[in-house]
C-alpha cells in the first residue's frame, strides 16, 4: 500500500509540474489531454493529504508548501469533469489552504504561487456558481481581481458577472462590462443614443451582409481561438443579458460589438453564439426583419454555444420559428445538460421557460403545472435568485384558471414579498423593467380570461409604456393575441371606434408573423380575424373563420385555442340572437377548457351563460358519439 501511494504521489507531481507550465499560460484555462489527467486514484491520495491536514504538509515538505496545493488543483478539475461540484469547491478551499502555509498567497509569493492561488480561486468561484453559492463565488472572483493584473483577471471578471446575474444585480454587471472593454481600448459610448444604436446596427448588417451563414460557421471551425477570447465574449454575453433585464440600450451595443469583434478578428465561436440571439431579437423589435433574425437564429444554432446561449436561442428567437411544443422539449433538454455541466443559470431559466412555453402551448394538464411549478419552487428557494419570484407570478396566472389557491407567496419563507404587491414596488424600485412587464402582461392575461377586458387594457398599457415591452418572449406573442381579441371584443360592446383601429392593428401584426411558424400563428390570425370580421357586421365571413381558427387550433394540438375560440364563437352567435347554435359551442369550449384544466374557467362560464354542468356532461356525450361516427372537433361542420 505504501509503494503504491508513492508511486501515486510521483504521478501528482508530474501533473504538478505540467499544471505549472499550464498556468503561465494565456487564461490560465486550458486544460492537456483526457489521458494525461489521473483517474479516481488520485482522489483518494488527495484525500488523505487533506484528512492530515497542513502538520503532514510541512514534515513531508517545508521547502515547498505548494505542492499539496497543485495536488489539490489536479484533483478539483478531475471532480469539476465529473460534475462534483461541491467536491471541487472544497478541494479548491483546501488547496488555498496549504498556499497559505508559506505566507499570504497573494503577497508573500512567487509568481508562480500567485499564477497557482489565481487557479484556485477561479476553480472555487466557478464550482460555487454551480452549486448556486453566488455570494461565496463573487468573493473568491473579486479576490483575484484586486490581487492580480487586469489581463490576469479576465476569466475572474467573467465568474464575477456571471455570479451577479444571479443575484440580480444587473446595474453593476453592466458598469463592470464597459469598464472591462474601455480598458482594452474598445469604444463603449457613455449614454447610447439612437444615433450611435442605427451606426452599430448598420455596420453589423452590412458586415453580416457579405457572408451566408454557413461561411460565418465556417470561420468557427477554423479559428483558434484562446481562453483569454473566449472568457471575453462571455463577458460580453453576461453585459448582454443584464442589459436585457434592465431594457437597457447597451443590449444591441454589446451584441455588435461582439459579432463585429468576431468576424473582424476571425474569432466566431461556440461562445459568440449569445451575441447573434441578441442581435437577431433586436432586429424583430426594431425592424421586425424575419429573415435577418432566421440568419441570426441559423448562425447561433450551429456555433452550439453553452447551456444558457441554447436558451437564449430557444426561448427569446426561435419562438418566432418553432412550434411551441417542439420548444418545450428542446428547453427540457437544456436544463439536463445544463444542470449537468454546472451551468446553473442556464439550467434554471430553461426549465422556467419549459413550464411557460408547457402553459403557452397547452401540452400540460395545468394540474400537473401548478404540481410541477411548486416543486421547482422548492428548488429554487435555496438559490434566492428571482426564478422563485418569476414562478410564483406564473402560478398566479395558473391558479386564475384551474381555481386552486396555491398561494404562491407565502410559499416564499422568509422572503420579503407577501404579496404581488409587494414584490412590484420592488420591481418598481430597482428598475427592473423586464420582470415588471412579466407581471404587468400576468395580470393582464388573468383580466383577459375572466372575461373583464377593461380591467385587462389598464394592465397591457402599463406594460406597453415600458421600454422592454417588445423585447420577444413568449408572454408578448401570446399577449399581443389576447390583446386584439379584448379590442376587438370592448369595441363591440360600444366603447368607441378607437378600440377597433388597435385591434385592426394587431391583426396585421400578427398577420405578418403568420407566415413564419403556422403552427403556431395561423389559428391566432384567423381568430383575430373572425373578431374584426364579426366587428365589421360580416357574418358569413366571420362564422367561417371562427370554425377554421378552432379545426387548425385542434389539428395543432392547440386545445385551450380551440376551446377560445368556440367561447367567442359562441359570443358573436348569441349577439346574432342564434341561441342554440351559441348554447352549444359554449359547451364546447367549457368541453376543451376542463380538458386543459382550466376549471375555474368552465365555472365561470357556465355561469355568465347560464348554463348548467349537466347542460356539460350532455355535450361531453355528444361529442364523444359524433368522434365514433367520424366526426372531428365537435361541431366543426
């Protein structure tokens, strides 16, 4: 046993010494061959080192209190490849441990101890990220910044962003980005305006311009590209996202910067793949240029980026591209992967948007969301970031429809926002404008399903006033939807011409988002239009777009889009005085909502339209007999 620990402690110091050489490397952050690094032996000589502690060091080794510190670097990037992510935190701690045997690791060291302390820190500062320890990781981050020069610190700037994304502090993640690139003489204007957005804008288009977008995957394949560059466009990617957050003009700044700095310097690569979904999005809002976003959307698909630019591209580009429930898989993935590697907001916010684009798309009995919702809750409370704040302002809007009172709020123990209320006064504080059109745009859709449109219009404008308010999420396509319909359904109730002219505005705007992804648009733009149709007093027209919306909404699997539209079907009927044939596609819609779970939903229109459960369970069985005689959708012919 002793032969073969020594002969395992003669193998860590050949790693040892190749470690040395590696950290005096550019980024200090690659890493040699899968065959050069020791196995799980290594763990267990490491192991016992450490159990000694720092008395075993000293008697083995007084000239050189490093070495079990390097043996401890060795073993934290085996467990890092291993996704034990607590173990390497802990082997980095004891690492810094035995560094600081001979002094202070910082100033009473050589270089190669403080290139060796850096290691250390970084390994602790990205193992804690992942174990969602963000206070803990931005400490050891922030320690290599004030101990070591700025070029030596650029992998240390990127842990540090990354962890304050987390914690939400998105104004010092911004300020901490420009700093970094006005250091290394990139022109970062102080205040943006439009006219400096149009000129990055422009000559990001043109340069894209002269290449298709296999060409730009191309570059990728051939460049060689090092730690240092990579670290830098991550950064890049993290000031991105915050200024998303904050709908700060910085958001398309940093993305063609990024991309400009790519291609110009022929650096496109997995991590560059964040700044396309930027720059892509920002084309939507500002142009609604498809074609230039698809191009975007191609490129950042094949570059393959990590856990949090799959969700980027997922969540906030493709939604204009890919169906809903292909979305909803995709998003279920990433959080494996994500989770796995130890990226962990990436994971995080993949799973909250595979439970949004679930709700989105119907795929989910909403009892098994609010089930599924409420664990992840428990999940997320460990990490106090905002994902617990987003899920309990979507459970709100499930509880509206299924009549549970799952009371999400007070699920926050210890948190400082009893209530809705509460949580948008800090939202409103602290600027925050993203996560305030989420909750203005929640409210509105609850007002929009209980049927009080009025109420519902004062919620949709307070998010409209908002500068984020366009910016694409999944919450905006399905709002814009419901928006048109309110307007349209309000004008008919006599409150003015007004009223209609914005809904015929939304229905061109959806109408040219149709084309684009008519699984998920086309039964919306057909809906929208039955309601312009029926504003307009075209009856016939009207009657045959409400019964086309709902066959494509059912052939797409769009089953609460169906029920919608038989309900507003059967509104436009009874205003037409046709009694029956409107009793009757309410009960159809009543059929499609309890089937999604939207029971509270049922109650109240059984009620609005005095219709009784029996009057329910009748059409539940006329529906059944007319699908065994062939018929589909229920009363669709």
């Amino acid at each position: 046993e002793g032969a073969a620990l020594e002969g395992i402690m003669a193998d860590l110091d050949i790693e040892s010494d190749l470690l040395s050489d590696l950290t005096g490397q550019d980024g200090g952050g690659d890493r040699p061959a899968e065959g050069r690094w020791p196995g799980s032996a290594v763990l267990v000589a490491v192991d016992q080192v450490n159990l000694a502690g720092p008395e075993f060091a000293i008697a083995r080794d007084p000239s050189d209190p490093s070495r079990f510190a390097r043996w401890n670097m060795i073993a934290a990037d085996e467990t890092t490849r291993q996704s034990s992510f607590q173990m390497s935190a802990n082997l980095c701690k004891r690492g810094i441990d035995f560094l600081s045997l001979g002094g202070d690791p910082w100033k009473d060291a050589t270089d190669e101890q403080r290139r060796l302390s850096r290691r250390l820190h970084e390994g602790a500062a990205g193992s804690l990220f992942a174990l969602g320890q963000l206070d803990r990781s931005v400490g050891y981050a922030r320690a290599v910044i004030k101990n070591m020069s700025f070029d030596d610190s650029i992998r240390a700037y990127f842990l540090l962003v990354r962890s304050l994304i987390g914690l939400s502090m998105f104004s010092e993640v911004i300020a901490t980005g420009v700093a970094v690139f006005r250091t290394m003489g990139i022109d970062i204007p102080d205040k943006p305006t439009p006219e400096t957005l149009y000129r990055k804008m422009k000559r990001t288009s043109e340069l894209l311009g002269r290449y298709e977008a296999g060409e730009i995957v191309e570059m990728a394949k051939t460049a060689t590209i090092s730690s240092r560059t990579r670290d830098l466009l991550m950064i890049q990617d993290a000031v991105g996202l915050a200024s998303y957050r904050q709908a700060s003009p910085y958001l398309p700044i940093f993305g063609c910067i990024s991309i400009q700095y790519a291609i110009e310097n022929r650096a496109v690569c997995a991590e560059s793949a964040v700044a396309f979904v930027y720059y892509g999005s920002f084309l939507l809002v500002i142009s609604e240029d498809f074609a230039g976003a698809r191009k975007a959307a191609e490129i950042a698909r094949e570059l393959d980026g990590d856990s949090f630019a799959q969700m980027a591209l997922t969540g906030f580009l493709n939604l204009w591209f890919v169906p809903h429930v292909e979305l909803c898989r995709i998003l279920r993935d990433i959080y494996e992967h994500g989770k796995k590697v130890g990226d962990i907001y990436g994971a995080r916010f993949s799973l909250l948007l595979h439970y949004r684009f679930a709700f989105y798309s119907g795929s989910e009995k909403l009892s098994i969301l609010t089930k599924t919702y409420q664990m992840t809750m428990e999940k997320f409370l460990k990490y106090k970031t905002e994902g617990q704040y987003f899920i309990a302002i979507d459970i709100s809007l499930v509880d509206s429809l299924t009549g549970c009172e799952s009371e999400p709020y007070a699920a926050l123990q210890g948190s400082e926002f009893p209530s809705e209320e509460s949580l948008l006064s800090y939202l409103k504080s602290r600027k925050l404008q993203q996560s305030l059109v989420l909750l203005y745009l929640s409210r509105f859709m609850r007002s929009f399903w209980a049927g009080d449109y009025v109420e519902g219009h004062k919620h949709f404008e307070l998010a409209e006033e908002l500068p984020s308010f366009k910016l694409p999420t999944v919450q905006y396509l399905h709002a814009m939807f419901y928006r048109g319909l309110a307007l349209f359904q309000t004008y008919r109730e006599g409150n003015g011409e007004d009223y209609f002219e914005k809904g015929k505005s939304i229905l061109e705007t959806v109408r040219r988002w149709e084309p684009n992804c008519k699984r998920t648009f086309q039964n919306k733009f057909i809906l929208l239009e039955a309601e312009y149709f029926a504003s307009s007093c075209n009856i016939v027209a009207s009657k045959e777009s409400y019964v086309l919306s709902a066959k494509i909404a059912h052939d797409n699997g769009l089953l609460h889009e169906q029920g919608l539209a038989y309900e507003l079907y059967g509104k436009f009927l009874k205003s037409i005085v046709e009694i029956d044939d409107a009793r009757r596609y309410f009960l159809m819609a009543c059929n499609c909502y309890s089937t999604w779970g939207a029971h509270a939903k049922v109650s109240a229109l059984l009620v609005e339209q005095e219709l009784t459960m029996a009057d329910q369970i009748e059409e539940v069985i006329d529906s059944v007999v007319g699908d065994k005689h062939g018929r589909s959708g229920g009363a669709l012919v």
